[in-house]
C-alpha cells in the first residue's frame, strides 16, 4: 500500500464513536487492499494519583480490556479467528503508543477526537500528535456517520513542494490497488502585497506556474501508473485549504503533504493539512515523509 513497504494497518480504538469510525474505515482498506489491522487499545494509571486506591477493585486496564471487547464485537469472529486482525491493550500515553505502534506500517488510523477530547475541539491531541510524529502515513477519519468504502475518487492536494510529490505517489498507488480514479488540484491566488499590473508581474502569474505544476502531475502520474489508473489535473483560484476541503467534499478521501510550498522548515506539519484535517467532510491523509 505504501511506498515504505509493509501491509499492516495501525488504527487507534478507545471506544468513541469517531475511534469506532476509524475501527471501520481500517477494516474497509484492509479488505480492499489485503492488509492486515492491529487494533490498539491503551490505558495508564492517572498521572495525579501516587498510588491505585486502598480495596478498589477499578483498574485502568480493566476499563481498556472492555473497550477491546467492544472492537473485537465490531470486528467479528471470523476476522478474528483468520488471524487478519489482531487487538491488544497497551500501557501507556495513547499518542505516544500508536506513534510506536506504527513502526514499519502502511497506515495509521485514527478519529479526530477520542474520549479524552473536549467536545468543541475539531481534532483531538491525540490524533494531532500522530499527524506531527508518526512514522507513516496518517488518516483521519473526521465523520463516525460517513463511512469508508474504499472506493471513489482520491484527491490530492499539489503544489510543487517534494511533500506534495510524495502525496500524488502515495494516492496514485493506492488507486492502483484500490481501482480509484485520481483527481490532483493545484491551488492558486495572487499575493495581495503585489501589484499584478507593474514588471516583473505582468509577464508572471501564480495561475500560470500552478498550470505547470498541474502538468507535471500527470507526467509524473503517466510514469508510474500509465493508463492503469484514470487521473485528472486541475487548477483553482483561492487558498489552498479551501480549494481542497470543497474538492474533497464526496472524495473517497484526500491526500496531503504534512508540509507544502509555503510551511516553515522547522515546522512539523503545515497550516493547510492541519486545516483539512480540521475541516474537510472527508477522511484525509497526511503523508508523512
């Protein structure tokens, strides 16, 4: 599925209704692309507590093993019993667990907020650690109520940075497996600090160097791909998370770079994934490179 070799799918479960979304969404890929799912439950002690309570029969753990109970429902026995999925509880802060976990996989899966989330926040901590520091690919799975077929077009968001290559790779390969079509979008808009009437500008325009990025898109599609997978190339005039969350709105999902053109080196993930992973109706992916 991914360029980093490895089948296995990594999904974060913690009982919510967005963890039992991303739950389905795992089984659905690894159905369609034939991976295998660790399902990962975590648990820990309270930091505040220096010691478990005199005669309490509660145990962190014990909460965990009924919420793999759960997942293990919603799996099924077959799945199960066929060795395709696995489930487990592990100690330990849950960002940091899956982060480990994801070692050498496909794909990480997770809600966009868990148990632990305020209800007002867009995306939890948990998931936005594992879009900063997770060692593969990261999806978010945003709506409990939209499930994930694995079928559709993937859209992918292109500026010409080298993340945004490692995306449309990523994509392009993944609807090889999946037999998706491809929909690469360039966005593009005039800095307001210029004057777009006054030399230099007014032989260059940031429309024209986006038609050639969405050009060399289906160069680079054509070489890897060829006609086996159908791929579209455009250009849209406005900023760049709004472009992509509208062209993601019945996508199978959206593919981004953790870092585009415009993002600082230093900078973990960039403004316009962290936006779509906020906002788009669909699951996004941050490739991580």
């Amino acid at each position: 599925m991914a360029e980093r070799g490895g089948n296995r799918i990594v999904v974060g479960f913690d009982g919510s209704d967005a963890s039992v979304g991303a739950l389905d969404a795992a089984l659905t890929m690894a159905n369609r692309l034939g991976a295998s799912v660790d399902v990962v439950t975590t648990w820990r002690w309270p930091t505040s507590w220096s010691a478990p309570p005199a005669g309490s029969s509660w145990s962190p753990l014990h909460d965990a093993e009924e919420i793999r109970a759960h997942a293990e429902e919603q799996i099924g026995q077959e799945r199960l019993d066929a060795g395709t999925v696995t489930t487990r509880s592990v100690e330990g802060g849950a960002a940091q667990v899956l982060v480990e976990s994801a070692a050498g996989a496909a794909l990480l899966v997770v809600g966009s907020r868990g148990r632990g989330g305020f209800r007002g926040l867009l995306l939890g901590s948990v998931s936005t650690a594992c879009m900063q520091h997770a060692p593969c690919p990261v999806m978010i799975h945003r709506n409990p109520t939209r499930p994930v077929t694995g079928s559709g077009t993937i859209v992918v968001g292109v500026d010409g940075s080298g993340e945004s290559w490692k995306a449309l790779r990523f994509a392009l390969t993944v609807a090889g497996r999946l037999g998706s079509s491809v929909r690469a979008v360039t966005s593009w808009e005039w800095p307001t600090a210029l004057n777009r009437d006054e030399p230099p500008f007014d032989h260059w325009s940031p429309d024209g160097d986006a038609k050639a990025t969405a050009a060399r898109a289906l160069d680079v599609a054509a070489d890897l791909v060829g006609d086996d997978v159908q791929v579209t190339s455009e250009t849209a005039e406005g900023p760049a998370a709004e472009v992509l969350i509208e062209a993601g709105r019945d996508a199978a999902f959206l593919v981004l770079g953790n870092r585009g053109l415009g993002g600082f080196r230093g900078l973990l993930i960039g403004s316009v994934s962290q936006e779509c992973a906020q906002h788009a109706t669909c699951p996004v992916v941050v490739h991580r490179a």
